[in-house]
C-alpha cells in the first residue's frame, strides 16, 4: 500500500512458480548481501573491486548530466557516476543500469547552492562572449559539491574522501573528478564572436603617387551620386560606392567593380574612421575602421592604416566617426525588421509550465535545432515514437553498450524531457529583467552531440539554417528506423511529387520523385504576398525525344500523395554580389487553414501523348532534361560536388545558379543526394503505396488500387500549428524563435523561455508547419 493507504492493483500474467523462484533467489541474496553488510560496508567495496576502473584519457567520462534523463548533480537525487564504464545515471535510472551490465560501484555527486549575498555586484561584460572570463555573467548562484560512493543494489554508502577506501578507489575517483567531462568536452559552452584577421595585403600594399588629397568631408562616389556607403581603395585613392542591397539600397557596386577591373585589394569606408577609443570600445588604432579586403572576401585589420590614409592627406588623429561599420550594419539589421515582434520582447507573456511546455537550453548558436525540436516534437508521430509508446527503460534496454551514441535513446531522451513536464518548473530565482517565473530549460547535449556526429556544420558551434537541421534530422530518423519502417515517424513528412512537361510538340512527360517539404519562392517586388503553392515554369533549352532537338517546355508540379503533416519553406535568403547570403524580410500572408486539392495529380489524362521513350544515341546525354554548364561550372566553383550540381540543375529546370544553388542547399541532407540521376519514374508513387501496404493492402492490390483512383483517398486540408521564424541577415547569424498551437492557444518557444503567445508572427515565418485536418 502507498502511504496514503490506497491498495494499487495491478493486473498481471505471470508464472507463479517462475515467479516464486525469483522470489525466493531475491529474498536469499537479499539475506546474505545485507548480513555483509550490516557486518561491514567496506569489505562490500573490497569485494567488488574488479569492476571499479581507473579512466584512461581515452575514456569518455559523464559527470554532469545522466545520460537517460535531464539530472544532474543538482537533482534532487544527485548524480550517479558508474565506476566501471563512467556514464552517468540519475537515482531513477541508476539501478536500470546496475540490472543491465552488473556494475555495483558508484561515485555520487551532488550539488547544494551556496548561501548568495543579496548585494552581489553584476560584472559588466567586456567581451561578447559567454562563459568566459569577461563575457557575459548569468549571474547563477555558486554550488558546493558533496561526493560519496555507493554500492548497489542496496545503495550502501561510504563517504569520500576518505584515507580508509581502498586506493584503487581513491585514484579511479580522483581522476574522475579532475576530467573534463565528456558533455563539456563536446559542446563547449563558451560562445566568442568570430575576431577580423589582419590581412596578407595590408603589410606589402603598394600605393600609386597620384597627388590625390582626401578632404575630411563633403566626399561623393567618383562615378555616380552616391553619397553614403563609400568605400576609398587604399591603392589608388578612388572613392565608389559600395554593393548594392536586394531591395535598391546601399550603393550601385562601384567600389567592387573597380576592384574587378584593377585587382586594387583594401578599401576603407569612409565615416567610419576615427581616433575615439571611448567611442569605438578598443585599445588598438588599427582597429579603428572598417577595412575590406576583396581578394579575402572579408572584413580584415589593417595595422598601418594610418600611414596609408596619411599617404591621401588624411590625418587619423583628426577624423570622427558618422558612418556605422559593417559589423554595426549587421547587427542593426539584426535588430531591426521585427526583431522585437517576432520575439514579442516587451509584451507581458505569462509563463507556463507542465508538458509540452519545456524549454531548451541555449548550447551556444543551438536556437535554430531548439526551434525545430519543439515543433517536431508537437507532432502525433513523433510523440508516439519517442514518448507515448516508448518508454525510457524500453529506450535504454535496445540501446547500445553506450547510449549516448544511441540515436534512438537520445530522441526518446529528449522526447521524455520535452513531454513529462518533469523538468518544466518554475526555478526559485526569477528572470532578472521581467521579475517574471522562468524555467531553466533542459540542454540537448547529448541528443545535438549524436545527431551532428559526422556532419561538419551541425556539430560546430556556428549558426545553421533550421531547414538543413529539419531535412538532416528527418534523414536520420528514417536511416535509424531502417529495420523497422512501419515505426519511422519521418514518414508523416514526406509525399510524392510528380513534375508534367509539356513539350512545344504538345507531347507530355512526367517524372516522379518523394519530398518533404514545399519550397516557394518570394517576389522582391511584393511586401506583402500570398504564397502561391504551384505554378507553371519554363525550361529552356529542354531536349525534346519527339522533336529530336532541345526547345523550350513548361513543367506544372503537383502531388501524388498527401503527408500528415505539411511544411511550407519561404524562400527568404537570396545571393548578392560575391555570393553572399542574403534575407529578405518580408510579410507572406498564410492563412489558418489551406487546400492544396489543385495540386493533387490527375495523372496521363485522355488525349494527352507521352514523348518517345527511345532517345538517339548522340543524345543520350542530354536526354530530358540537360543540365545547364554553365550552371554546373559556376556552383563547382563554388566547392559543390559536379553530380550534385547537376542535379541541382536539372531539378530546377536550368531557372539560374541561384534557384539550383537553392535547391542544393535544402537537400544537402537527402539520403539520395549522391545517387546516380535518373529520368525513370514508376509507374504510381511509392510512398502512396506504402501507405495503402501499412493499411493492410497487398502491394499488387494497392498499385492497382492507386493507378485507378489517381490517390483520391488522400485529404488535402490542413491547418497551421506551428511556424520557425528568422530573425537575422542570413542563415550565418541571428536567432529562430519557434511558435506552437497547443491546446486552443499559441504558445512562444524561445530558447529556454516558454509563455502564452499573445501577437505569433504568422506573416514573418521562415518555416510553416501544417497538420492534415480529418474533414
């Protein structure tokens, strides 16, 4: 009975004589193990002395964190460091692993906050950083550890440090308080703004005797009538504009022409150099403008500047700064366009907590996976996969010798942290701006460490785009489930798309292909616009098997089947000169509610002919469709693999570099990305086949089934529960701040900080996730 005096019931098959044996075997071990003990606990340790191990700097070892659950020394069961293999296990979780491998002998830590004095100054940051001295202080009050070791099964304890336990002990345990822990060795908390690099042109720059003199103002672009963004070539003293912005602003490209046509590498920004260490915050004159190297393609550090600008007649001690730097261009356009609303920064948002609402750490530029990670994990399939239908036991017990590296037992791990509402409380210390309750937020250490493994990007601490991490993450969780398909939640994404060209002979093809998602592209020239879902494009230069010579088609993409959930990508960032990433902030208006019936495939329709199968042999390789050299060449250039490119190519129909290096970008992460091309489509789309086999169906019985109906049992209404913003010049910086639909009401997930959404930014995503409704 519980120690309120109600009897739990519980209804279960068993064999009473297996059963009893158990029992019994329990009960004599039980007997034995607690006679010992109770004679004397150390000669307990002694005896289990060949499973304790003295780490190696080869062996990972886990302190900070359990490695099937959220706790931590600062749990209120502390942590439980195993001896033997040095993962880390909270007290709910420890004895699962004492069943499973046999390890008894345990290191305990756990941590107890110090009394904090209430007038404790706040440090000022002198570097933007985090968690380095002279970042930023969090201002999180200061812990005292406490250690002991602890036998299992019966938890006996022995206090440490202490002369009396045995030396092997004393070192294995000293050694593994002295590590690095392996959660800190890879995420490296610490976040360091990137520093400019002096440039490999500075120190050997020739300058031309011109008898040019620069005035201290007054000065204008030498060959239009720019005024503002003006760049001087430290070579020759010209004075141009500088690039121009996607939407007509800035300059008109001079300043980098000029550098195209005479390979002159520095240029300084006019308004930018100044001799006000206050105002500039640095020690270092060289630091004290805005210099660009073109060749280096970067902002860089000139440390004889003055002496260049001297050789124009400028006198560095005398000039002041008017014009922001391209640092400071950048972070203001980081902070303006909305930042403030699609963070809802200065509204009253009431926190809340239980499940579903738990927020994520911030690692360090991990926003982009904790925005992506809320959403994925507000969905039935992924909920079911990972929490509902999974326990953490089942989770650890299929799970390898190190379940760290278990993708399975992490997702089931972050699953149960995000869901239980375990972890979602209010902490006792309140936010420090709004006086407002706040949560701490759970760190997906271990989860980004096994998800990023192998993958250059994701598993650095630079920004990412939150698309590539979808597409990436959906790629795994399908390989993972490769044994079990019919568990693989990835597939609630994914539908077919078929691609119709019509030839100018009016003979059809049609190719075929799975996705998941839809990207639509934005029109510069509108503010505000409606996505539009599918429209006719042209393809030049398309080979045509009927007319035996190229020509130019129309492609029209529609579906052959329909996913339980539906993501739109907004195509937000574009390419400037240089091939710099660029965003577009603009408004889309997505409704609550869409149907995409117009864009269900009717299949060959009567009187339509299809092209001719058979191709010349002189034109096999620029059968439908060709690939665009030029094209080709420049995204190779670029450093994208050439089968790759032309994929990204003919996918895109030859539209530009741009739209194939798009493309390219969103699909980096496909399991196929690096599979032969291929022109050949069956015959009905497999993954509507798949779906009908999951009901049941024969296959034969389902391709008929689907050749018949052309997939009209597939509904094609869906509604909008949660959407990704950006908030940033480009997918290289910024922040994403995920907004969720949960119980009637839209909830804001930012970081770690998690509230009652009161104005979402539904016409400012990046991402829009949908749900297929029932009717």
């Amino acid at each position: 009975q519980e120690s309120g005096g109600k009897e739990i019931s519980r209804t279960t098959t068993f064999s009473s004589e297996t059963f009893l044996t158990k029992r019994a075997r329990y009960l004599t071990t039980f007997t034995v193990e607690s006679s010992l003990i109770s004679k004397n606990p150390m000669e307990l340790l002694r005896s289990n002395l060949s499973r304790v191990q003295i780490p190696e700097p080869t062996h990972r070892v886990y302190k900070h964190e359990c490695c099937l659950s959220f706790d931590t020394p600062r749990s209120e069961g502390g942590l439980f460091v195993d001896m033997n293999s040095f993962l880390a296990f909270g007290k709910d979780y420890v004895a699962w692993n004492h069943e499973k491998t046999g390890n008894p002998v345990y290191l305990h830590i756990k941590e107890t906050p110090k009394s904090d004095p209430e007038d404790r100054p706040l440090k000022k940051p002198t570097l933007l950083a985090i968690g380095v001295d002279g970042g930023f202080d969090n201002n999180e009050p200061e812990y005292e550890e406490s250690y002991s070791i602890v036998i299992l099964p019966d938890f006996v304890s022995l206090p440490f440090p202490s002369v009396e336990l045995p030396e092997k002990v004393r070192i294995a345990v000293d050694t593994v308080l002295n590590a690095v822990g392996a959660e800190r060795k890879e995420q490296v908390a610490a976040w360091t703004a990137e520093k400019k690099k002096i440039s490999e042109h500075a120190l050997t720059l020739q300058q031309i005797k011109s008898g040019i003199v620069i005035p201290p103002s007054g000065w204008i672009c030498s060959k239009c009538d720019k005024r503002e963004n003006l760049w001087l070539n430290l070579t020759d003293g010209m004075i141009l504009c500088g690039r121009k912005n996607w939407d007509g602003t800035g300059g008109n490209n001079h300043a980098v022409e000029h550098y195209k046509e005479t390979s002159y590498p520095l240029a300084v920004k006019l308004g930018t150099i100044t001799a006000d260490l206050e105002a500039a915050e640095l020690t270092v004159a060289m630091f004290l403008a805005d210099v660009y190297s073109y060749p280096e393609d970067d902002s860089v550090l000139d440390p004889l500047l003055a002496q260049h600008l001297a050789h124009f007649g400028i006198d560095f001690s005398s000039m002041q700064k008017t014009e922001m730097t391209t640092a400071e261009r950048e972070l203001d356009q980081n902070t303006n366009f909305d930042w403030n609303r699609i963070q809802e920064s200065g509204k009253e948002l009431v926190p809340v907590f239980g499940p579903g609402y738990t927020g994520l750490a911030n690692l360090g530029n991990s926003c982009y996976l904790a925005a992506t990670m809320q959403i994925v994990f507000s969905t039935h399939s992924f909920i079911s996969r990972y929490f509902s239908h999974q326990s953490l036991k089942m989770a650890f017990e299929m799970a390898t010798a190190d379940p760290t590296l278990d993708l399975n037992m992490q997702l089931t791990k972050l699953g149960h942290g995000l869901l239980s509402g375990k972890y979602s409380i209010p902490v006792t210390e309140k936010d420090s701006v709004t006086g407002e309750a706040r949560q701490e937020g759970i760190p997906p250490r271990m989860f980004k460490s096994v998800i990023a493994a192998g993958h250059s990007e994701f598993s650095s601490m630079r920004q990412q785009d939150a698309l590539d991490f979808f597409l990436h993450l959906l790629d795994k969780v399908e390989r993972g489930s490769n044994m079990r398909p019919d568990l693989d939640p990835s597939r609630s994404f994914k539908f077919g798309v078929e691609e119709k060209i019509l030839c100018s002979s009016g003979k059809v093809g049609y190719n075929k292909r799975d996705d998941c998602i839809l990207s639509l592209n934005i029109p510069l020239h509108e503010a505000t616009n409606k996505a539009t879902f599918a429209s006719p494009e042209q393809i030049h230069d398309y080979y045509s098997t009927a007319l035996k010579g190229k020509t130019t088609a129309i492609k029209t993409t529609s579906l052959t089947s329909f996913p339980d959930y539906l993501v739109l990508h907004m195509r937000k960032f574009v390419m400037e000169a240089g091939w710099v990433p660029k965003k577009l902030d603009v408004y889309i208006d997505v409704p609550d509610v869409i149907d995409i019936s117009h864009m269900r495939s009717k299949g060959l329709q009567p009187g339509e002919e299809l092209l001719p199968d058979s191709v010349p042999e002189e034109a096999m390789e620029a059968a439908q469709p060709v690939a665009n050299e030029e094209i080709v060449a420049r995204l190779v250039d670029m450093g994208f693999d050439q089968l790759r490119c032309q994929k990204a190519a003919i996918i895109t129909s030859n539209a530009g570099v741009e739209v194939a290096m798009n493309w390219l970008i969103d699909h980096l992460g496909d399991a196929d990305i690096d599979a032969p091309i291929s022109h050949q489509a069956s015959d009905v789309d497999q993954s509507s086949v798949d779906t009908l086999i999951s009901f049941g169906f024969a296959e034969e019985v389902a391709r008929k089934a689907l050749k018949a109906s052309v997939n009209q049992l597939f509904l094609t209404r869906y509604k909008l529960f949660g959407i990704v913003s950006h908030m940033g010049t480009s997918t290289h910086c910024g922040h994403y701040v995920a907004h969720i639909l949960k119980e009637g009401r839209w909830v804001i997930f930012n970081d770690s900080k998690v509230g009652v959404s009161t104005d979402p930014p539904k016409d400012m995503g990046y991402l829009y996730f949908f749900q297929r409704l029932d009717n």
